[in-house]
C-alpha cells in the first residue's frame, strides 16, 4: 500500500531540506503560492521564520489549514476562529 505522505526536497532559506507532508498539503501550499505569487520555497520559507515551535511539517499543515479555514470563513461571512470549536472530552 503506498504512504499518503510524500517527502520532498526543498531549498528553504538557502539550505536544502526534506519535508514529508500529505499530497493535499502539497497541493494546498502550490495553490497558496500561486495565489502569493511566490515559489513554494519562499512560502515555505515564511512559515519556517515565523514558527514558534513543532517541527515544519506540523508548522506547514497548521499553515494550510488556517488558511483554508480564513479563506472559508471569509466566504460565508464568518470568523474563522468560531469554526474552529473542538471538544476536547470525548462523545459517548
């Protein structure tokens, strides 16, 4: 069966890397590029400079996901954080 995570190469900062992230993280981070009009490199860059902590794979799929989440709630008119409700207790 093959991994849905794929690893890339990618140079960040000058200094090449590995970064393993799900296709549709990939995806998302070539559409937010474009729309940036930046490389992928230099979106990856970003995000890198302005992680607090974790590591880039983490920092990048919390990236897409706010993005994508902002990008929503701008379209329904609401505010992204009201989505973002998740209990922490489980259902039972």
């Amino acid at each position: 069966m093959k991994s849905p995570v794929v690893k890339r190469s990618i140079v960040v900062a000058g200094h090449k890397t590995s970064v393993s992230l799900e296709e549709a993280f990939w995806n998302g981070m070539k559409e937010i590029s474009g729309e940036r009009n930046m490389t992928l490199s230099e979106l990856v860059g970003e995000i890198d400079g302005k992680r607090q902590q974790g590591n880039l794979s983490s920092a990048i799929r919390l990236f897409v996901l706010d993005h994508f989440k902002s990008r929503a709630a701008a379209a329904s008119g609401g505010d992204a954080k009201s989505h973002a409700t998740i209990s922490a207790s489980p259902s039972t």
